[in-house]
C-alpha cells in the first residue's frame, strides 16, 4: 500500500492563528504561521509579551508557537512554508523560521510585506522567502501547492489548492465577497471546484451567535463601498475635527479615503508608523491639525488615543472606528475606546467593513466549491456552518486525517 496524505491542524485558529500541515512520503507542508489574537484569552495579551530576548522560548512554553522539529533551531529537510496573507495571525511566527526553511507567500503581498517590516510593525525572517505568482504551482516532493488570488481586506491575499497522489484540497485563507473585489474571491470558487476537502475559514460565522447581553452591540455589516460612502456623507456635513481609527494595512481604503477627503477640502493624515505601512505620503503633525482641525482627518490608533488630549478636538468633532484595533465587541480594549470618546464628547460613528466573508456567503463560497467534505475552521462558532448536501466535519487541533478518515467518517 502507497504512502497517504496526512492532514494536521496545529491550531484551528478558534478564533485566530490557523496554522495546519499536509504531508505525504516524506515531504511537509505547513500553511500559515501567525499568532492568536484572543484579548483577554491567550496568554499574552492585554498589554503582556513576551520577554525580551526568550520570545520564541516563552511562545513555546505557554503553546502559543507550536512544537515543531525542523522549522527553528535547523531545517529538517523536508518541510516548506506558505503563507496565505500578512496580518499577524497568519504570519507574526515567521520571524522565528530558520533561514534555510524554505518560505513562500504570494508576489502580491511583497510591497505591502516590506512596508511592514520598514516600518518596524511586523518583523520578518532573513531571507524573507520566495515570492509566488498566482496560479503558478509549487511542486513540494508529491505535494503541489498553487496560490489562487482572494480579496480580503489587505493587498496579496490568496487561499491554495493542494495536490497529492491520493488527494484534492482547498484551502480558502481569509476572503470575502462585499469588498472591492468580489472577482477574485469567485475565481478561485471556480478553480477549487470539486476539490475532496475544502479548508474553510469562517469568521464570520460568529455573526450567527447571540452575543451577550450587557455586550456591546454588533457595527453595521457594511460592503467596502458603502464604507466609502459613510466617509463621503460625513466629511459633506461634519463640522469639526474627524478621527479614524483605520488600519493601515488596508492600503486601497486609505488611498480611497485620502481622495474622499481632499473632494472635501480635508487632508487625510496618518501616524508616521501607519503612514509607512499604508505607502501614504501625509504624516500626522499635532500642531499643524490643532491649528485648523476642520481641514484634516487623522488616522489615529488605539495605542494613541491619548493624542486627543493634543489634537482639543473642537464641539461638533467625530471619532470614526473603521476596523483598527480594538477588532471588535469582544475585545476588553473596545470599552475603554468608547470612554475616551465619551469623555472627550466626540460623535462615535462605526463605520467599518469586515475583511472576512458574511454568513450567506461562506455558504454560498462552499456550494461553489461543492467538496466531498467542508472543514470550517478559524471561527468562534465553526459549528454555524450548514451547507444543504455538503457533509461538514468540525476538524480536532492535533489529530491526524487521511483521506479516508475525512472523505468515509459519517
């Protein structure tokens, strides 16, 4: 009997931090390489990190990177690295790779990743990898991997399609449909078509639990350009001082809203470290915005918000959350941006677009799809998932599928 494909879930990415492995002979794949983000959960977090000088050492000792021979201290030989996209949870782990483990991630990401890396937001291992054109194929031993690109809410983001003698996978990484787009998110649907497993991310499967009832409400499900179109309609009747808490990675919504509010008279102006990671020209100078707040939207993070006390904004100002941190209701941080915003007697407009995809479409992507079986992972409630036709299987962080456990299981 010949070699099977093995599939591992390191971490289900419950809610973040997806990484999972295919193997087959000899050869390993590892997908994905980030760390949780979980406020208030994961072990560092709320202001905790890890030591400086031991990170890897304490990441490992609390389970946040996980215990894998042959990716730090030496390369084994036989396993290689793709990354999906830049945010943190897919890749704040890859500073720790050996030199000589061999890292891939798509050809798009690269201004944006060397952007992050200039700016001291996201350090990177040396050599940084090799860049992949899209829907060219990687051959891995008996593995081929292809990067197909998806939109998500940042440049350079693709999902994969893995080939092995005895098996078809796919594996979405982060999309959605409601952004700029859409086009590339049904393209790969239609390349991943018929795939035996289908890796799904389903973040915003969370969107079908109720949340708490002292909880904060939900933001508005907005599209990106409706998103565009609250900046529009705010800046034509906002009299004082606007503040958006962005996120600089989302390089087409800064560029976007730049335009917006120079057809308003307004300068968008951003952090010097934003500034860097959004490739935007326009550094924030406190003076210069006090002087004349009404001529100027500035970027502002939550790690700054104490800069309000120096940008005086002056009555009839607003504080616009547009999918900078905190990330959402369930971050302990969102309260204590919503005191400062209180205390500070500023309008609070959420007016943010998720960079993952709504309920109705992470359906919609799998019944494009239409895989043997359905694996929802990096969600809170991975559970949600119900597709008419397609058997679902809630994978187990460790446990080790072959083909017949995840095609025969019933």
């Amino acid at each position: 009997m010949g070699a099977e494909t093995r599939l591992t879930f390191l971490n289900l990415g419950n809610p973040t931090g997806l990484k999972f492995t295919v193997e087959h002979g000899a050869s390993r794949v590892l997908f994905d390489f980030g760390l949780e983000h979980a406020p208030g959960q994961a072990p560092f977090s709320l202001g905790l990190a890890p030591r400086v000088g031991r990170e890897l050492e304490d990441l490992l000792a609390v389970g946040s990177a996980p215990r894998l021979d042959g990716l730090y201290e030496s390369w084994d030989g036989r396993t290689a690295v793709f990354i999906s996209h830049l945010h943190l949870d897919h890749t704040a782990l890859v500073r720790f790779l050996h030199r000589d483990v061999p890292l891939h991630y798509p050809a798009a990401m690269e201004p944006l990743r060397s952007a992050v890396e200039a700016a001291g937001y996201l350090p990177w291992r040396h050599p940084p990898g090799t860049p992949l054109e899209d829907r060219r194929p990687v051959a891995w031993g008996d593995i081929e991997v292809t990067p197909v690109a998806v939109d998500h809410d940042l440049p350079g983001a693709a999902g994969y399609l893995v080939r092995t003698p005895d098996l078809r996978l796919a594996y979405t990484g982060d999309h959605r449909w409601h952004g700029l787009h859409p086009e590339l998110t049904a393209a790969f649907a239609e390349a991943a078509r018929g795939a035996d497993v289908l890796i799904q991310e389903g973040v915003g499967l969370e969107q079908e639990v109720p949340l708490p009832a002292d909880a904060p409400p939900r933001p508005p499900r907005l599209s990106e350009p409706e998103v565009l179109a609250g900046f529009e309609q705010l800046l034509a009747s906002e009299p004082g001082l606007v503040v958006a808490n962005l996120y600089p990675m989302n390089r087409e919504r800064v560029a976007l809203l730049a335009q917006v509010a120079a057809a308003h008279g307004r300068r968008l102006v951003l952090e010097p470290q934003s500034a860097t990671v959004a490739g935007h020209p326009d550094v924030l100078q406190v003076d210069e915005v006090r002087a004349d707040p009404r001529r100027f939207v500035v970027q502002l993070g939550y790690q700054n918000l104490p800069l309000l006390i120096d940008l005086r904004p002056p009555p009839g100002s607003a504080y616009v959350h547009s999918n900078g941190p905190p990330l959402g209701v369930y971050d302990p941080t969102y309260r204590v941006m919503e005191a400062w915003v209180r205390q500070l007697q500023l309008r609070f407009l959420p007016l943010g677009s998720s960079g993952h995809s709504w309920p109705a479409d992470i359906v919609r992507m799998v019944q494009a799809i239409d895989p043997g079986v359905v694996l929802p992972v990096h969600s809170r409630a991975p559970a949600a998932l119900a597709v008419p036709g397609v058997r679902a299987l809630l994978p187990e962080a460790g446990r080790i599928y072959t083909r017949n456990a995840l095609l025969d299981e019933r």
